[in-house]
C-alpha cells in the first residue's frame, strides 16, 4: 500500500470500515518507517470521528437494545456494572463511528464509480486509436477521425451488438458543440447482397437514416454523420442490416444489430 492509497482510506480504517485483507495492508503501512502524510492524515480521521462522537446529543438507550449488545458481545464487556450514562456514551460513540463509516463508504463508491466510468471512456479512446492506427490508407477520413478525436469536447462510446447477434464492435466519436460525428469499427464484415446502415434516435421521432457503413481497402469502417442530424443532440446511434443500396422504405428493418446511447454529461 503506498502513502497516498493510505490516505484515501484513512477514514475508513479509522471507522473500522475496512475488510480484513485491507486493515492489514493498512497496518503493515503503518508500521513502515517512512511516510507522507500518513500520520498527520490519521490523526486527523481520528480527531474527526472524536468531534461527530461529541456532536450527538446523549440519549438514554432502550433497556432492550443494551440487552442486545450484551447477547451479542457474550457479556465479556462487564455490562452489568455500566450505569446507564457510561452506556450512552459507548451507544453514541458506536453510532458516531457508523455514521462516519457510512459518509465515507458512499463516498468511496461515488468516487470508484467515477473512476470507472472515466477509465472505460478512456478504453474506448485507447481501442478507437488503434482501430484508426490500421485504417492508414483511408487517409482523409482517417486524418478527420483523428481530428475529432482529439477534441477536448468528443465523446466515444460502444454501440452494443443485440441479443442473439454478432458481436460487432462498433464506435462512435461525437462531437455535439462542432456538430461533428464519425463512426469506426474493423469488425463490419462485408455481406453479400446486404449493406450496413446507421441510424440517429431522438426521442419519440422515427429513426432518421444517416448513410451505410462500408468498410474502405483496409476492411476498416470510416463513416462521417451528417451534421444536420447532429443539430439536435440525439440520444442513440443505431445500426441495421438491409438490402444492399439501403432501405428503401426509409425505416430499418427488423434486423437491428446494434445499438448504442450517447452519453450525459
């Protein structure tokens, strides 16, 4: 455990929040002779706890929650001999401690859901370069993609295969404030007599028709959206299989393959 993983946790080791294998990690740091910032951010998780156990006003417990503990504990903690204030004390103390327990744990998990979505925001960057790195002879389109995916504004998101269909991996690079969208993916295999199309979502509208996917010399799909159909933010991007040329009816098919939601900020 390093010195700053160490200080993340220090609320929780102070709370007892910690599964065994972390408190361990934790004391062995502890015990390590060189720290930053290790001791001064234990003692202050410690002072914290002491003034929100102070904080909560006394109060008398029910007769039947001492008579709890005391099945709980086995009766080892001389229970019999606590006056009521004395118990109090340790009621308000426990509580203080799971309260603190509580804040930090939600606040751990916002903060780990966070990292989460940032790292996998960041795959689907990482996973779009490569895709990109082997479409070098596309050129032009590849040079826009690029482009676009250095804006500090676009968002990349996976468009998810539907169930019972091929696992396509398909991304879409977005760039809302430019009106600017492209589409990559390698994995578009091409189908005789058939022709892949992507469509925009928005709300209750019907699906609006935004061009076929087809894979350039490199077996590498390179696709701009139209920026008219990016003038209104749209919520999904949609993929389908139809008759080679497109639907005609202006609708997809039934045979929709993938899909994907462009997310919030």
């Amino acid at each position: 455990m390093t010195c700053a993983e160490f200080r993340e946790i220090v609320g929780l080791f102070v709370a007892g929040g910690l599964d065994a294998r972390e408190r361990e990690a934790a004391e062995a740091h502890l015990r390590e002779p060189r720290h930053e910032g290790c001791l001064e951010a234990l003692r202050e998780a410690n002072a914290g706890a002491e003034v929100l156990a102070r904080s909560l006003p006394p109060a008398r417990p029910d007769a039947r929650v001492w008579q709890r503990i005391e099945r709980q504990l086995g009766a080892q903690a001389r229970p019999l001999a606590m006056g009521w204030r004395e118990r109090a004390s340790w009621v308000v103390a426990t509580a203080a401690a799971l309260l603190l327990f509580a804040a930090l744990s939600g606040r751990r998990q916002s903060e780990r859901a966070h990292r989460q979505a940032m790292a996998g925001a960041e795959s689907q960057r990482v996973q779009c370069l490569a895709e990109l790195e082997s479409a070098k002879s596309e050129g032009q389109a590849q040079r826009a993609a690029l482009e676009l995916l250095q804006s500090p504004t676009a968002q990349v998101f996976a468009l998810a295969p539907q169930p019972g269909k091929p696992a396509y991996a398909v991304r879409a690079i977005v760039d809302l404030p430019r009106k600017k969208g492209m589409i990559v993916s390698s994995t578009l295999s091409p189908q005789a007599g058939k022709d892949y199309q992507l469509w925009v979502i928005r709300g209750k509208e019907p699906p609006a028709p935004a061009g076929l996917l087809r894979a350039g010399s490199s077996g590498t799909v390179l696709a701009s959206i139209d920026q008219r159909l990016l003038a209104v933010p749209p919520d999904a991007l949609a993929v389908s299989v139809e008759a080679q040329g497109g639907s005609v009816s202006g609708k997809p098919s039934a045979d929709i393959v993938l899909v994907g939601a462009l997310p919030r900020t």
